[in-house]
C-alpha cells in the first residue's frame, strides 16, 4: 500500500457545507459555528493540531470563513479565512478558543438573531451576548446524522486506517509467541501503522492485553495457551478505523477455544447476511446476543458493534439502549465476543463494514484465524 498522503477533497466539503445549509433553513438558524476538531475537519478538509483551536462559521447564505491558528492553511475548502495567534513566542495560549471565536466574529460581522452551534461545548464563549444573537440552538444531534453518511474521501481516509490495521495485525502474527511482553507488541504493531500511515497518527487504540478482554498493554510476558486480544483502533488525519482480532499464543488453540470461535465467526456472517437500509440495530443485537448464549448465557456482555468514523463510538449503535436503524452510507463495526475463564480469557473479532443499497461491504479483510 502506497503510503502517499490524502486528505478530504474540496468538493466533498463544499457539499457538506452545503447540507449544513439545508439544515439551518430547517431549524431555522442564520449561522452556525463549529469548534470541534472533527466538525471543522469533516466541513472544510482542514484539521488544526491537536494543541490548537480553530473555529468555523458558515451562513445561511452558504458562506463559510475560517479562524485559523498562527497561519493561513492551504488546504481548507473556505471563502475566506482569518488568523488569531495560538502562540506567543513559541507558548501555547490557553485562552485560544476565545481568540479564535474573536477573529470569527469580526470577520463575520454581528448577527441579531438565531445561532446554531455544538451543545456539548457550548460555553461562556459561546453565549448569546458573546455571539451577538438572540437565540443559540444546539445544532450537534443533527449533524452527527449527517455524519453518517460517509462520502467518498471519507472513505478514502477510513481505508488508509483499516490498511494500518491489517499490517498491525501482520506483524502481531509474526512476533507473538510465549515470553513476548505486552509493551514489546504495542511498539511493533504502533510502527507498523505508522509505516503504513507515512505520519504520526490520530490515535492508536485500543486493547492490548494478553489473558484478558482488552485494556492498554501492561508489562507482562504472555503465556502459553493463553490468547491475545487485539482491537486496533489507529485514527489516519482524523478518521479512525476499529477491528479486532484474537490471536492463540502458542499457535496450537484449545478445542474449548475453538469452539467459541466458531460460535463468533458464525455471528458475524449473520451480520453480513441480514444488515441493509431499514433494518434495526438493536433486534440484530438481540439474535446474536442469543446465538453467543448457545456457547454460555452472559459470556457475551458487551454491545455488538457501533459507527465509526471522525469518533470512535458514532451512530448506529448495535446496542440495546439505542433503537437505531441501518442507513446506506454508514461505517460500522460487528465485534461480537466471548469472555470465560476456561478461555483464557476470551475471544473477540471485529470487522468493519459500509452499508450499501442493498447489503454491506466489508471493509475489513485481514484473516480471522486464532
């Protein structure tokens, strides 16, 4: 896999911006402003560093200006684009939310009317009187709706994560083995992603530990007979991707362990089978939750899977507590599990899919073998 760098397309967060517009006419609102690292990456390509704010205003009018850290960004789909200083003199500002939100406003303009903005970081900076309007409605449920639909440069960068994934998972196939510590299988498989990545990374997550369902690694040898779970959520500019393998340390797995691995490899091609548009998370729960209780009743006690995307955990959600339905255009994850003692101590595998008109398409395709 070519490690050359990609990043959002301009056209794709034109149209973005465009929805966003669609839905202030709905509310109605005359501006919205965004400050999240992922709003303002999803509508403009831009991504600030993650010690810098920025902020993001787009208008009724279908006008959307940038308040930028330090510099002038050259990727950033925006008719026009301000500057506030995130530093002094090298020093990382504190108050950068507030400056940025300054710069937005003047370039802006005042606005004695109704705002749209993101509720869950709606602050003093955000208020009314801060903003110069009269009404702030919360616009954030709504755009993570619009988030689920995936575009195609969306799903460009989601491809590059799971690519880091399958060369993790090569190299974990390669080095585990009784005596190798946790911490040494975190570093490889980290260097592994950033080789395929060519950067830094997002992020790496998320469960690395041997004789258990998941935590970070732990300096600990794994041993013979036990398995190791391996749920790999590296992020690529953003965009995260979330599988998960389980791997038999000695190579030679038990029949007990091989027969919990047949029960959830045959819940997961029942995902494939069933999942298209219109069909409910929470009773595509329920049938594999009863399918793992053939195994052994509560040896499966975690949610099935989840959207992914710009956050780990995004709609739909494969979950009891939620009643979503599958819409094309979403990217999930099925990770169904089985966790006893007799295991040593569980098994978990995860792929990531996109549903489409008609069914999905997984986009996940490293072996699931233990």
């Amino acid at each position: 896999m070519s490690n050359e760098q990609i990043s959002l397309s301009a056209e794709y967060c034109r149209q973005r911006q465009a929805r966003v517009c669609k839905l202030m006419e709905q509310l109605p609102v005359d501006r919205a402003i965004f400050v999240t690292h992922e709003n303002i990456q999803y509508l403009t390509g831009f991504r600030p560093h993650r010690l810098m704010q920025a902020a993001v205003c787009i208008e009724a009018t279908g006008e959307c200006v940038l308040a930028a850290p330090n510099e002038e960004p050259a990727d950033a789909s925006v008719d026009q684009c301000v500057t506030f200083e995130a530093q002094w003199h090298c020093t990382l500002r504190q108050e950068q939310q507030q400056s940025a939100l300054t710069a937005l406003v003047e370039a802006c303009g005042h606005l004695q009317s109704s705002i749209a903005v993101e509720g869950s970081v709606t602050g003093l900076h955000l208020s009314p009187t801060t903003l110069n309007s009269e009404h702030v409605i919360d616009l954030e449920p709504d755009l993570w709706q619009l988030r689920r639909k995936k575009d195609l440069d969306e799903l460009q960068m989601i491809r590059r994560a799971i690519g880091c994934t399958d060369a993790m998972y090569h190299r974990a196939r390669e080095i585990i083995e009784p005596g190798i510590n946790e911490l040494e299988v975190y570093n490889q498989l980290h260097a592994a992603a950033v080789e395929v990545a060519g950067e830094p990374l997002t992020a790496l997550g998320n469960d690395f530990q041997c004789a258990s369902p998941g935590g970070p690694p732990r300096n600990r040898d794994a041993r013979d007979g036990e398995l190791f779970i391996l749920d790999l959520g590296p992020a690529y500019r953003g965009y995260y991707a979330d599988n998960c393998r389980t791997f038999s340390v000695n190579k030679r797995p038990m029949d007990k362990q091989y027969e919990a691995w047949e029960a959830i490899v045959a819940v997961l091609e029942m995902v494939e089978r069933t999942v298209k548009p219109g069909v409910s998370c929470r009773e595509l729960f329920t049938q594999a939750q009863a399918m793992l209780d053939e195994f052994r009743p509560g040896a499966f006690f975690h949610h099935l899977g989840h959207g992914f995307g710009l956050f780990p955990h995004e709609a739909p959600h494969l979950n009891p507590k939620w009643d979503d339905t599958f819409a094309e255009g979403d990217c999930f994850t099925a990770e169904p599990g089985l966790y006893t003692d007799e295991l040593k101590a569980g098994i978990r595998l995860e792929q990531n899919y996109l549903v489409t008109s008609d069914g999905v398409e997984r986009l996940t395709n490293f072996p699931l073998e233990l």
